[in-house]
C-alpha cells in the first residue's frame, strides 16, 4: 500500500511515467578501456557485475520500479543466475550484444554473428523471446544503419541505441528526440535530450548524470515531461555505483575522467532520481 500511495503522489505532481534501461556490463568491458583491455583477458579480471547489478536491484526494489536491463552475452552467459534474478523480480531482458563491440567497427556479418549470439544466450536463460537491443556506446550512426535492417531479421521488435547528440563516437544529431518507427518497422526508443541554443543537450544519464549536478539533471528531466509532455529514456550501468571498482591507471586521461567521475555518488543519485520521476521498462510491444 505505501509503494502504491508513492506513486500516485509520484504521479500527481509529474504524471509523465518515464522508461529507466540499465545496461549490464562490467567495468573492464566499458569502449572506454578497450584499447587496453583484450576480450581475451576478461576472464582474467576481477568481475564485479553481479555484486553491482544486485546492489541496483535493491535500490530498484526500495522504490517498486521496474526497468529494461540490456545485459552483455558474455556476462549473461557467465552468469546466468544474474539474468533470471533480474528476470524472477519483474524487470525486462534486453540484448546489449555479446563482446560489447561498437557496431561500426564490425561489418555486417560480424554483427549479425554477436547479436544472435546474445540474443540466444538471453533467451535461454529466461525462457521467453528478448526483443530489445541496445548498442554497445550507442555505436548505431549514420555509418551503421545497415545494423536496424539486421535486428529487425533476428526478431527484434526496437531498438534504443540512437542517441541525436554530436559526440565523439557515437550520436545521429538530426535523428527525432522521441520514439518513433523506422522505415523497416522496427520501433526506436532514441536516448533523451534536451533542446538548447539550436542543438540537443544529453541529460539522461551514464556519465552525464554523473557530471552534472543532480538538481540541473533534474530540472531538464522535468521540463521534458511537463513542457513537451514527453516521457525520457534514462540509462545507468552498475559500473556506476561501484566506487571501488579497480581503477585502470593505463586508459587515457580523458577516458578515465569520464568513467570514474562522481561514482561515489551515483547511488544516492538515483535514489533521488526514483523518488522524483515515475518509471517503466521500455514497452516491447508497439502498435
């Protein structure tokens, strides 16, 4: 009764209900680092994805929210206990390809190969179709839209990897802001931005949640549900609640900016988060 009381007083004063994703991987296996960490050597690094995956979902469970996890293959096929615990607590099960590769640097077959991959991995694990993806680092653009045509054969009925922002590896900055179809009918949840001085501003989530003060966050979140009366697509990855994460000293300076910026604060922040603004999973069945 009292989860229900909060989200009708949630829902009263911000009546927009918004779609909360969480993308599963482990700190090592973040495009950041991938210029110093081989795949080959994943099974050699300290995993922490399940420990951090659960401390995400007792906060979840704190606030009755449930969200779409878009779970690497590699871990889902290591940990397959992860993925129906996430499953068994009512959360949806997305595909977040198998090597956490970014889709442009793999050609069509290549990507075709990961993603059944994963997606079969997924779908054991929990008995039932996965029928959405998001790309490793948002890595469907411009170059890599030959990618929608492929998940739309593999089975997949959207996709949430387009993010309309100029950025320096990934982004479709002319792509629309909020949900729409693309041409093969394969529906699109595009990351959420915010309209500013003729270009789209990031507020929804990952490293930007992190940099920015939550209160600036929050503001921009608003102004998306009460003045265009839009729900937003926020994002986050365990990684980011981990302050004790091994840090890699090797990456490049501007990598290790991004990555460990602010993690001591993450938790508190999304405690925040779910307290201010209404959630689901990404729908996965769209007329």
């Amino acid at each position: 009764m009292t989860s229900l009381l909060f989200l009708a007083y949630t829902l009263s004063m911000n009546p927009v209900i918004n779609y909360l994703t969480i993308d599963v991987e482990d700190y090592f296996q973040v495009s950041a680092f991938e210029d110093i960490i081989r795949p080959m050597d994943w099974d050699g690094m300290e995993h922490r994805v399940v420990r951090n995956t659960e401390k995400v979902l007792a906060i979840l469970a704190e606030f009755d929210t449930k969200a779409t996890f878009f779970i690497v293959g590699w871990v889902a096929e290591r940990f397959p206990q992860l993925v129906r615990a996430i499953h068994a607590q009512g959360h949806s099960i997305g595909c977040h390809s198998y090597w956490h590769r970014k889709v442009y640097d793999l050609s069509p077959e290549e990507f075709r190969q990961d993603t059944a991959q994963a997606k079969s991995i997924l779908e054991n694990s929990i008995g039932e179709p996965v029928l959405g993806y998001r790309a490793p680092s948002y890595s469907i653009t411009q170059k890599s839209l030959w990618a929608l045509d492929i998940l739309k054969d593999l089975g997949f009925t959207y996709d949430s990897s387009i993010f309309p922002i100029h950025h320096d590896t990934y982004g479709i900055p002319g792509s629309p802001r909020f949900a729409y179809r693309h041409a093969n009918g394969l529906f699109e949840y595009p990351i959420s931005t915010f309209r500013m001085l003729g270009g789209n501003l990031p507020i929804s989530g990952g490293g930007y949640f992190r940099l920015f003060p939550y209160e600036f966050t929050r503001f921009f979140l608003r102004s998306l549900n009460r003045g265009e009366q839009q729900p937003f697509v926020f994002y986050l990855h365990p990684w980011e609640i981990d302050p004790n994460q091994p840090r890699m000293r090797q990456a490049r300076w501007f990598s290790r900016f991004r990555h460990y910026n602010h993690l001591h604060a993450t938790a508190t922040r999304l405690r925040r988060l779910l307290s201010d603004f209404a959630f689901m999973p990404l729908p996965t069945a769209v007329a």
